[in-house]
C-alpha cells in the first residue's frame, strides 16, 4: 500500500522517507540511491507506461472509433483476403475503393489536427499536399503499371467530381436551407482559381492538339518533352499561388460577413486539437502507408473489374474512383455551405481542383520522366474538350459571387451528363490511343 501511494503523492522525497522508517531494524543501512533505484524509479516508470498506453488507447479511440465511417474499415482487409483467395476481381475492386473511403476522411482529419500547431501557412500546404494524396497515391501505383490512361482519368475525373459534383451537392443544400437569399461568398478568389484552371487547361491542349493535328516536329516525343515543360512551368505558377493566397494576398481569403445568423454561433466556438503534434504525424504516416497498400490491390483489380461488370475503363476511372476518392471533401463542402460559409466551400470544391489541376497532374508527369514512362499531358480530344466546358460553366457560375439552389442543381445535372458522357465513351485501340 505505501509502494502504491508513491506515484499519487506531490513528493517522493517524503514518501521515500517514509518507506525507509517503516523497514525492518536488520542493523544495515539503506543509502538513499538505493531506495530511488529500487523504489521510486521502477514506480515512475510504471506510471509513465501507463500514462502513455492510457494515451495511445484514446488517440485511436478519437481517430479511429468515434466516426461512424469508421465502420467500413473491414473492407480494406477483406478486399486483400479477396484478391489472394478468389479471381472475383469486381468484389476486390468495390471492397477495397469501399476501404479507401473511410481512410481518406481520416487522413484530412489527421491534416487538420496537425494545422493547429503549424500555423496558417503551413497548415495551408499541408493541406494542399494530404488533401489529395489519395489521388496522388492511386495515381503513382497505376504510373508504376504503366496504366498511364488510368492516371489521367481518375486525376480529371477528380477535377470534374469537385466542381460539377462537390460544388453542385454544396449550393443545392445551402440554398435549401437558406432558401429566403442568395448566399454571397468572395467574388476575388472565385476569379483567381478560375483563372488558373483555364491555365491548367491550356497546358492539357496544346499537346492534343499537337498530337490530333500530326504536326509534331518529332511523332511521339514533341508532345512528351512539351508536357514536361509545361508541367514544370505550372509548378511554378502553384508555387506561385500559394505566396499569393497564403502571404502577399492573404486578406483576399477572408470569408465574407454574413448577414444570416446561423453561422454565428459557430464562429464563436474555438476549436482545440483533440491529438497531440506527434500523434497527428504517426496518424499521417499510418494512414498514408495503409491507403498505400489499398491503392495497389485498387489498381491491379481495375481491368479485371472492367470485364467482371462490364463497365468501361474510363467510367470506372472518371467517375468512380473520383466520387471515393472525395468522398470526405463531398461531406465537409455541404456541410459548411449548410452552415452558411460559403468561402470554405469554395475552398474545399474549387481549391481542391485547382491543387489537382495544377500540383497533381504535373507532379504525376514529372514522377513519370523520373521513372521513365511516357506520361505527358494528352488527356485525348473528348476528355480535354469535357475539362474545358466544364471549367467555363462553372466560371460562369461563380462570377456573380452568388450561390442558390437552381445553381446547385444545374452543376449536378451537368455531372449526371459528363457520367452519362463516359459510360458510353471507349478509348481508341489505334495508335492514337
């Protein structure tokens, strides 16, 4: 009993007193050094022990139990159990896009708690590159295969899935709820992102339009070594955005007061980390490794789930592997645009696409030249020609810097078309292909 009462009291010299009176009068002398090593220390160390098992128990506990989504993690190792034990590659693709989801929610809450300590700025990059790391990650195992078809489609269709399907589901339901006015949200950073999507879609053209016209001064390799110049140049411009919004023009990215009061009690609640530094990077790190490992099972299940149910490659890569992908921006989007704050929406749906337009897609080419594949930025006339309709359709909306439901509406219905668009869409066996 007093042994136990050692690691609750404010001072062990007391306590260690104590347990040196109460030993037996054997006539030898106890140095004070040996009742600490024998005595105090085992007990501090049993006690740090604790405290950090009772630590780790509860940072899994906040990151891995407290979300319902959290319930479709089993998907991921039956997907694994699938592929080893049966030849159903349909099962193995669904399960383990099924397993994907609830880790790609985790790794932007992980990101999250890891801005607390960083700060804006950093917080801000973080965000730009774990955002998306599902669709970096899905894109580099399926670069590593040579399904470069793959890589282009999943990373479009993620692009498309934000502005048509993220941005569409977000305004319907704010207008919904906010059905008496518009919502308004900063006109400027509406302008600023459209203006660097039209650039990412410069940079897609020109080598299509190189490659359909037959006027390469080299068949084949013109439009290669023009991709990676252009895709070097469009590193620069992101770098460049990120100085703009994150420091030169950061009061450009000030949400917008709202008149509505139902945002306001929530602008009043100050948000706390619930992890500590360490945890939030060990959770990165974890969750990274794990949707690794998921993402080659997804990859190597593609084709073969393309002839098990008899869906084109295309569809699965522009509509379903996006829509998973995104699944924790889908919910984020809606339910700051339901809370009236439109301008992180925006930043979530239109950020979001801007980071894989002008990050991702040249990142992909430029780990492509490392590993020696021919990854360039001919994403084929029918994809380029949807990216370019679509960015100018959502420009269109977004510059009056307001929102409603018929907006939202519109940009879903456009979405089912571009669904409806690739389901039918097959690419070219040629040459061309």
């Amino acid at each position: 009993m007093q042994m136990g009462s050692v690691g609750d009291n404010e001072d062990p010299e007391v306590e260690m007193q104590a347990l040196a009176n109460s030993l037996p009068a054997t006539g030898k002398t106890y140095p004070s050094e040996i009742l600490r090593i024998g005595t105090f220390s085992d007990l501090t160390e049993s006690f740090s022990l604790r405290r950090i098992l009772r630590r780790l128990l509860q940072s899994i506990h906040i990151v891995m139990v407290s979300t319902k989504i959290n319930l479709l993690l089993p998907f991921g190792p039956i997907s694994i159990m699938l592929y080893y034990l049966t030849n159903k590659h349909g099962l193995v693709f669904f399960f383990s896009l099924i397993g994907i989801a609830p880790l790609a929610e985790r790794l932007g809450y992980a990101t999250e708690q890891l801005a607390f300590y960083t700060g804006p700025t950093v917080g801000g990059l973080l965000n730009a590159t774990f955002g998306n790391a599902t669709e970096m990650i899905i894109a580099i195992y399926a670069l590593k295969n040579g399904m470069i078809r793959v890589v282009q489609q999943s990373l479009l269709g993620s692009i498309l899935s934000n502005m048509l399907l993220v941005l569409g589901c977000s305004f319907f339901s704010g207008g919904i709820v906010h059905c008496k006015k518009d919502q308004v949200f900063t006109k400027a950073t509406a302008v600023v992102n459209s203006g660097l999507l039209l650039m990412a879609v410069m940079g897609l053209m020109f080598p299509a339009v190189l490659h359909f016209t037959h006027s390469e001064v080299q068949y084949g390799k013109s439009e290669v070594a023009l991709s990676r110049f252009s895709s070097c140049i469009m590193l620069v411009a992101y770098a460049s955005y990120l100085v703009f919004q994150l420091k030169s023009h950061r009061n450009l990215y000030n949400p917008v007061d709202n008149e509505d009061g139902p945002n306001e009690n929530d602008s009043d609640e100050e948000e706390v980390p619930e992890v500590t530094l360490w945890e939030a990077i060990a959770w990165l790190a974890v969750l990274t490794i794990w949707i690794s490992v998921l993402s080659e099972y997804l990859v190597n299940a593609i084709e073969g789930a393309s002839d098990s149910l008899n869906l084109p490659v295309a569809f699965i890569s522009v509509i379903l592997l996006p829509i998973v992908g995104n699944a924790a921006e889908h919910a984020s989007a809606i339910m700051f645009a339901m809370k009236n704050k439109l301008d992180i929406t925006l930043g979530v749906a239109i950020g979001s696409s801007t980071q894989i337009a002008m990050f991702v897609i040249p990142f992909c080419v430029v780990v492509g030249w490392i590993m020696g594949k021919p990854m360039d930025l001919n994403f084929q006339l029918f994809e380029t020609a949807t990216l370019f309709i679509t960015v100018l359709v959502v420009a269109f909306m977004l510059q009056e810097g307001t929102a409603n439901y018929l907006k939202g509406l519109m940009l879903i219905l456009c979405y089912l078309i571009v669904a409806a668009s690739f389901f039918v869409h097959v690419d070219p066996t040629t040459g061309d292909s």
